[in-house]
C-alpha cells in the first residue's frame, strides 16, 4: 500500500491557501448569474441568465444594471474561489491518506 506523501510543512501550506480562500468566501457580497447589456431604448439595460435550459431577460434601469454587473463580478469571483478550493481539497485528501495497492504493469 502506498504511503501518504504530503508532507507537513506542504500540508500547512495548503491548509493556508484553503483557509484564504474561505475568508475571500465569507467577504463576498451580493452574487448573481448572468450577463448585462444596453438595451435599445437608451438609459435601459438588459439582464439575461438561463433558467430551466431557458434564456430569460429582465429589463433594468441604470442604477440595477450596476447593482448586477457587481453581482455577477462576485459570481465570478466565486467560481474562481470554488475551483481553487476543490483543487486544494483534491490535492490533500488524495496525498494526505495511503493510497490503494496499485498493480504493476508489464512492458512489453
């Protein structure tokens, strides 16, 4: 069975990473999905996201236009952070513990 390679100081390391991630998580404000446009009429936006495999479009003043291209900037902010996170996790849990006896393959 092989032995767990992480080391300690790698591990701290990690942890730190893991634990910035989770203080930008908790600093977040107001999150939304998808993407805001000029309208035709002038001084009108467009807010479009998908619901149900649906395009949906909600038309907006300017101040609410604002108020979502912040929101879906923390969106994105988001994702970034959940990506991170999941490859910091991976990372661990997969070194952090002995792994399976793995087979030997032949060369031939």
């Amino acid at each position: 069975m092989p032995a767990a390679s992480l080391s300690p100081a790698r591990l701290r390391v990690l942890q730190a990473r893991y634990q910035r991630c989770k203080d930008q998580l908790a600093a977040l404000a107001w999150v939304s999905e998808g993407s805001v446009t000029p309208n035709n009429s002038p001084g009108t936006w467009r807010w479009t996201r998908k619901v149900k495999a649906k395009t949906v479009s909600v038309a907006l003043s300017a101040a609410q236009a604002e108020a979502f291209q912040a929101a879906i900037a923390q969106h994105r902010h988001l994702e970034r952070l959940i990506k991170e996170m999941r490859a910091l996790s991976q990372q661990v849990l997969l070194h952090s513990f002995p792994g399976p006896k793995r087979r030997k393959t032949s060369r031939s």
